[in-house]
C-alpha cells in the first residue's frame, strides 16, 4: 500500500488556484513514477470548506504540504488556518502565499516555513518546494 501524502492548496482566489493546482499536478505526476508514495492533491477556495474538513478528520493533516493564501476571504487569513493546524497537532509544512511583500512580514508571526510572492515564479517555486519537502521527509532522490 502507498503512502499517501496530502498537498493542499488554499486560495479564495480562482484563477490562482487553478494556476497552482496545474502546476503542482503535472509536477506531481513526473515526480513520482512507480513510488511507493501517493500525492493527493486538495484543492479550496473557500477555507471555511477545508475547516470543516479537517475537524470532521474527512482530511487528515498529518504527511503534508500546505500552500495557502494569507487573505482567504470572509475574515479568515492563513493565521487562522495554521493556528487550527496546530490544535489539532498537524506535522505540515506550510508555503505561505500572497502577492503583498507586506505580509511577509506578518509571515513571521504566522510560523509558517516559507513565504513566496505570487508572481509569474511562484507556481514553479512551489513545485520546488514540494519535492524538498517530499526528498526530506522521506529521503528518497526525486528526479
């Protein structure tokens, strides 16, 4: 049986998740060929979806990557979704996203373990982060 590791994706915006799930997707399917390891990519853009989800264990957050939006819409920011990761003790890593250089400085009151800028690099540079993720967890040599 595969190992499944979850990779998620939070962004109220639409068109930017897509562009990201793409990206992450093709990424996941030439990264893993014949691994013992199964992606399983999930997708939101309505954050009070994923809460949900997470407290009714529908998702598990454990073996994961999160990449989210710091403004998430309906008075949630990503502050609000990592605080919830921890309560429920969560071994993630959290890719926090936003296009405001501003909030990286929030970023380190938010405890995430990186920021990326959403621009034309950011798609690509959350695939990066995504395979170090993978390599390091689970030492295994991605090509």
């Amino acid at each position: 049986m595969k190992k499944v590791i979850n990779v998620l994706v939070i962004d109220d915006n639409e068109y930017y998740n897509k562009l990201l799930s793409d990206a992450i997707k093709k990424s996941i399917s030439t990264s893993l060929p014949d691994s013992k390891y199964k992606l399983v990519l999930h997708s939101f853009t309505d954050a009070n979806e994923y809460i949900r989800k997470i407290k009714s264990e529908e998702i598990k957050c454990n073996d994961g990557i999160v990449f989210i939006d710091y403004y998430l819409g309906n008075g949630i920011n990503a502050a609000h979704i990592i605080k919830l990761l921890k309560d429920y003790s969560c071994d993630t890593m959290v890719v926090l996203l936003s296009q405001s250089n501003t909030i990286k400085e929030k970023s380190k009151l938010v405890n995430c373990d990186y920021f990326v800028v959403k621009d034309s690099l950011a798609p690509a540079l959350c695939c990066l982060y995504l395979k170090q993720y993978v390599e390091n967890k689970y030492s295994i040599a991605l090509d």
